[in-house]
C-alpha cells in the first residue's frame, strides 16, 4: 500500500512539473488528457491500495509506463520511494544526559531552550550563525566552535550540516540558546557526516547559541495558531522537502484574493526557488501529507526570502504590510 501512495505521488507530481516547465513533449496526450483524473484523488485516502482494475490503475499503469521511458523520470521515481516518513519531535525534557540511552534506535529528536532571545524567529531559506558543541554521551566533545573561534553558518534547507542540528536550530531567535539530544539517525549515521570519532548507532548532544540571522526580515515573533482542519496522514513536510501545495489567500473582509485550485497555479515548493512567500513555507512545514491548514498571518508574510512581493499576486491587488489576511494551505505531495 506505501508504494502504491508514493507511485500516485510520483506520477502527479512529475505531470506536474513537466507541463509547468514546458517539457510536456516528455508525456504523450493520452496521459495529459488523464492529469484530471490523477489529481482528482483524494490524497488522504493515497495511503489505500488502488484496486485493481479499476479506471485509475489502468491510467496510473499507462502513465508509469510512459514515465519510465524518460531519464528525469526514472531518478524522480527512485527519489520519491526511498523515501520514507519523519518522526514528529517529542514534547521537551529537562535531562538531555538521561535522554540519550533511550533514543539509539528512534527517531525523536528533543529541544531544551534555556535562553529565548529576542525578534523573529529563524526560518527556512535563511542563513544562521551559531556557536554549537558537539558531545558523545559519555560527555567527550567532539566539535566546538567555542574551541576553534570559528562560528559555524549555514542555510536553513540546504542539508549541509546534520539534520538534528538543522531540525534544531528552525524556530530559534537571536541569542537563543538551546541543547539538542539528537538520536544516530539524525546525526553520523548519515553517511555523508559520518566520521570515525562516533561510533555508529550513536546519539549525541549539542548546545547551540543563535548568532545572526540573515536575510533580517521584519516579521512577527509570534503568530496565531494554526488550524488543521484536515489532520492528514501522510510523511511530515520539513524544511529542505519538495513539496506540491495549493492555497487560497482571503483578506480579512472575505474577499478571495488568490485561489490557486481555480487559477491552475499550484506550487512546488523547493528550498532553492527564493521566490516563495514565506508564509507558505513557514504554513507548511510540519503538515502531513494530504492535510489542510488555515492560518492567519500578516500580509508582510507574503513576501519572498529576498523581501520580493509574491508573483502570483493579481496586479491589481493593493495589501498594506499590516493587513491580517487567512492562508489556507492543501498539502498534495512531499518528497
């Protein structure tokens, strides 16, 4: 049943992308005639076999077949299956040294804040500074940008330091500081960060002190909560996934301002593409796949990483920066 909801994903989102892109000379007109019957599937239910037979099989077979014929689409294939879901963080607990012989083999990661700091917190597609120490359980440091007078920056999505610390660190404000107990797999297990200093099936904890945060954009500390009003249960979008949207934006008096179901203009949403409102990448992460959420955000949040106005925007339309407005957000796929 898993590989049955990834394939459906797979095919969606590789239409998708090849006639948004212009490469739709990659798909033959049977299977363009089909996109409305594929996206017609309720993603919430994706996680049910197919059955056999049935329309939808027989135009998911003849689109797979055609799919498979195309380099892009054999990586793209092979991208979506190998991945699996990612384990929600457990609730906050004040011993991380007690922590650590229960999370060899899961896949929780836990936060300890012990400073707030102050403004808007770090979020996806911006780059940080930090101050971390890095330590195996029997306390043995094996990383310190105290020691080396070097901070550490990296960009928040790119995956360039270990998912834990990157996990972490979102959510952060200027001089926070915070310890993370972070389990093997979110640590050197990782094959790209795997060093010879811990060994493997080894969790480790970091204490990390937030620097800077840049591009600086002007946004709220703090939002209302948001409302998911279809739950999902699918894979967690976290920063750094590909993801398929849509949306609807409706300014405070109720009035639709951008509906992106009957405009044809869902988005995918990658960690490169600088040109997505921030409130969308901010709404989605920590959705499951198939879900809804609503929330109420400023129309500052409407802007780029680049502090560029959303493209897809009406010409027409006039928001003051301070104008509340309702983003409903419909997560279709995460790869």
């Amino acid at each position: 049943m898993r590989y049955n909801r990834y394939i459906t994903i797979a095919v969606l989102l590789f239409i998708i992308y090849s006639v948004y892109k212009g490469h739709s000379q990659e798909i033959n007109h049977t299977v363009k005639t089909d996109i409305h019957a594929l996206t017609s599937l309720k993603p919430a239910t994706q996680t049910d076999a197919i059955p056999q037979g049935s329309y939808v099989e027989k135009k998911m077979a003849n689109a797979m077949e055609i799919l498979m014929q195309t380099d892009t689409g054999k990586k793209f294939m092979g991208d979506v299956i190998k991945k699996g879901p990612v384990a929600a963080p457990l609730p906050l607990s004040s011993n991380p040294v007690a922590m650590l012989s229960s999370l060899t083999k899961k896949q929780d990661l836990q936060i300890l804040d012990t400073k707030i700091g102050d403004g808007a917190s770090a979020i996806c597609g911006q780059t940080v500074t930090v101050n971390d120490t890095i330590a195996l359980p029997d306390g043995k440091i094996i990383d310190s940008t105290q020691l080396t007078h070097q901070p550490l920056s990296f960009e928040l999505g790119k995956k360039s330091v270990i998912r834990g610390l990157e996990m972490g660190v979102l959510g952060m404000k200027k001089g926070a500081i915070r310890t993370l107990v972070v389990p093997s797999s979110l640590a050197y297990d990782n094959k790209r960060f795997s060093t010879t200093m811990v060994p493997p099936q080894t969790p480790v904890t970091i204490s990390v002190e937030l620097l800077s945060i840049k591009p600086s954009l002007d946004l709220p500390p703090t939002l209302p909560a948001p409302n998911d009003t279809v739950p999902g249960n699918g894979r967690i979008a976290e920063c750094g996934d590909s993801m398929l949207v849509e949306y609807v934006i409706t300014s405070s008096n109720g009035t639709t301002i951008l509906d992106s179901a009957k405009t044809k203009t869902p988005l995918i949403i990658n960690v490169n593409d600088k040109n997505i409102p921030i409130g969308i990448i901010e709404g989605v992460i920590g959705m499951h796949m198939g879900g809804t959420r609503t929330l109420t955000i400023p129309a500052s949040m409407m802007q780029t990483i680049g502090g560029k106005p959303f493209r897809m925007l009406p010409a027409s339309t006039y928001i003051r920066p301070s104008d509340m407005l309702q983003l409903t957000i419909h997560l279709i796929a995460v790869t």
